[in-house]
C-alpha cells in the first residue's frame, strides 16, 4: 500500500492499493475522515483504522460505490439467502439509481430489529402502559406512552 516507504499511505497510493485489491471505491471525504491530524497522509494508526472498518464494517452502495457509514438499505432476500448482500445508501435508494431483482428493502437498523425478532414500531406494551386516574369516581384509564 506504502509505494514510496515513506511510512504513510497517500490518498493516490490508497486509490492504487484500492484497484489492485479489487474495490472499485475510493472517496477523499472518507479518506480525510480517517485522516485525524489532517496532514494529508494516513500513518499507521489511520491505516489501521481503514482495516478494520472494511474487514469489519465494509459496506458499499451497490450503484455508487460510497462506503456506508450510517444508514443505509438492503435487500432482505438477498440477506436472508446468506449470499452477498445488495446494499444501496439512502440517495441511490429513494431517487430508484439502481438496478435489481428483487424489491424488498429494509433500513439496516429495522433489518436488524426484524431478525431479532422485534417488529417495528411496536413498543414494549409492558413498558409503555402507564395508568392514570381521571378523578376519584372515575374508572382507571390506560393510556400508551410513546
């Protein structure tokens, strides 16, 4: 990755490590994120960073190639199948920039929730039933909290 052993890794020489690796990606702003000190330049520590978020966290937009930082969609039958995922970030997924057989997204948070096998949007009614008296003669009330 290092191509001049200067001990850091320029965005040109991650750009190259990028494509001879085989991951047609490569942004400055995610660059300049994993760059703390902003010398232009990522040091051990920073590269070590970048390893870890892609070995771990990788996650890319299927139509634009950005790298997925927060939320995002994926494709549950393609999730669910155990093969590759099809992901796609909010812009390429609300403006339709993609192409794909099957139809069937959900948000990485609600997808993760639904495989837990907590609906969404349903709260825990244990926790949300809160009980008040209207006046003395009243009947008790429940009432939701949300």
């Amino acid at each position: 990755m290092d191509t001049d052993d200067n001990g850091r890794v320029s965005f040109d020489e991650l750009v190259e490590y990028f494509k001879q690796c085989g991951y047609n990606w490569a942004d400055y702003n995610f660059f300049n994120s994993l760059d703390r000190n902003q010398d232009g330049e990522l040091d051990f520590w920073e590269v070590l960073t970048l390893y870890y978020i892609i070995k771990t966290r990788g996650v890319w937009c299927q139509s634009c190639g950005l790298c997925q930082m927060g939320l995002y969609f994926t494709c549950v039958a393609c999730f669910d199948s155990a093969s590759n995922t099809y992901d796609l970030c909010t812009d390429c997924y609300s403006e339709r920039r993609y192409r794909h057989h099957h139809i069937s997204f959900l948000d990485n948070y609600v997808l993760l929730r639904s495989k837990r096998g907590l609906p969404p949007g349903q709260p825990n009614l244990n926790q949300a039933l809160v009980q008040h008296n209207i006046a003395p003669s009243a009947p008790l009330v429940s009432f939701y909290v949300f």
